[in-house]
C-alpha cells in the first residue's frame, strides 16, 4: 500500500511519526464508459476553455476567483495557511465514542507508526483501549482541513475522519409526518416485530450479492447467452388501515420461520 500522508501524531508533548493509509477498498465492479455506437473508450481530458487544447497535468495550477480574478495558489501557499495542521495529526481531547452521532462518520484510515515512534504509538493505542474514549483531532488532508476521531482497531490505530456540523443538511424542509396519527398499539405491536427480529450484529453475514451477480451476468453475456427479461418491479403502498393487519402477519411469519 501507498500512504496517502505521513506526519505525526501529537498528543500532549509525545510526538508519534506515522504514515495514513485507506482503511477501505471498492467492492464494485470497474466498469467503463463506451460510444454505444462503436464501443470505443470515452476518455476524459483536461481542455483550455480558451483554446480548446489539452493541458498537461505539470502545467495546472489552483486558483480562487475574486472579483473576475484569479488569485494562483502555489504548494507553499496550502503550508503556509497552517503548517501545523498540514503535519501534525494533534489530538486536541478525549470523548466517549457514543456520543459521536453515525451521521457524522466520513471515511476510516489505518495509521502505521514509523520504527523511531512504534513504542509511543503502542503506548497511546493500549491507553485508547483501556480508557474506551476516542481522541478528537483536526489536521489537513489534500488541502483540506478534516475533522477525526483516533480509535483502537484491533492492533492498529485507526482515524476515522468526520463530517463538520456546517456539512450536515437541515432536516427542516423535508415533509417528515408527526408521532401524533400513530396508534398506541400498533406502535406495540410494531416494537415487538422489532424485537422478534433482533440479532447480535455479525458484519461477515451481510455480503454484497449484487456485485456477485451482476458479474455472472457479464461473463453469460460474453458466452453468447441470453439474460434474462425482467420485468420493473412496482412498489406497493401499504394503506394505513391496512398497518395493525400487517403487522400481525409479520410476526405470525416470524413464529412460523423460526
């Protein structure tokens, strides 16, 4: 693996040197764009709007347009904003991992400790460990200030970069309906199909299936069979007063499965 950053981690007057890695990896298949006509490649190039030449990629810079101008930014320009933060990872407190809503969870990064800080690296991730609290941080990532949590995973510390509160949408202009039609015992039946239906969480029983057969689909196509037809698929509106009915049917299914 590459790593996509190397700094430190700075907590209290411990300096931790370490290299930032992609926790993730796609699992979808790699599909290409094509001319339906040929099936020639649909490249992608980067176009003067002025000439309409190709511009190679040594030759681009960053701007900020302000007032019909361009103000270019160069590499020193990102440092110099805040040459900390573009090193150093500094875990600014300590909070308990509950308190963090799941809407805020962006993306997760493995941190490897460089040999001179694999002692100090050890000592923060037990003390992750042994506290239960994640450490809260900001640093720059690709010229850009990101918001993380530090957390033990397994042998590894991993930073799991957030979303900052101005990059939550408001929830005030969608048309959510109140608590207030909702029938008492129909909220108690539906608590019980919620309990019936309950399970330890185990991530290795939930597989991406689609990738699976979408793939078998491709390599029957190129073996010269047909696919098969398939018809849209209409949803079905459940009725209100259809709600206490069905319900019931969910749990008498439930029994009748287990």
């Amino acid at each position: 693996m590459r790593a996509m950053w190397t700094g430190a981690i700075s907590f209290g007057l411990i300096n931790i040197p370490v290299r930032l890695f992609s926790a993730v990896e796609s699992s979808s298949l790699d599909l290409d764009m094509l001319d339906s006509r040929d099936h020639s490649n649909i490249r992608f190039k980067r176009v003067n709007e002025k000439t309409g030449k190709e511009v190679p990629y040594e030759n681009i810079v960053k701007g900020y347009l302000i007032e019909d101008q361009y103000v270019v930014l160069e590499k020193e320009d990102f440092e110099a904003a805040d040459a900390v933060k573009t090193k150093t990872i500094e875990i600014m407190n300590f909070v308990k991992e509950t308190e963090i809503d799941s809407i805020y969870y962006e993306q997760p990064y493995y941190l490897e400790p460089q040999k001179s800080g694999q002692k100090a690296y050890s000592l923060l991730r037990d003390a992750l460990e042994a506290s239960g609290k994640v450490g809260v941080t900001t640093f720059v990532l690709r010229n850009k200030e990101a918001l993380a949590i530090l957390k033990p995973y397994k042998n590894v510390i991993m930073l799991n970069r957030l979303r900052f509160e101005e990059e939550i949408r408001s929830t005030k202009d969608l048309d959510i309906p109140s608590s207030a039609k909702i029938n008492p015992k129909e909220k108690a039946m539906a608590t019980k199909l919620i309990d019936q239906l309950t399970e330890k969480f185990n991530i290795e029983m939930y597989k991406n299936t689609y990738t699976e057969k979408l793939l078998k689909t491709i390599k029957d196509k190129a073996k010269g069979k047909n696919t098969k037809k398939v018809h849209r698929m209409k949803v079905v509106h459940t009725k209100s007063d259809d709600l206490m009915d069905m319900l019931k049917a969910s749990l008498h299914g439930k029994k009748k499965a287990s």
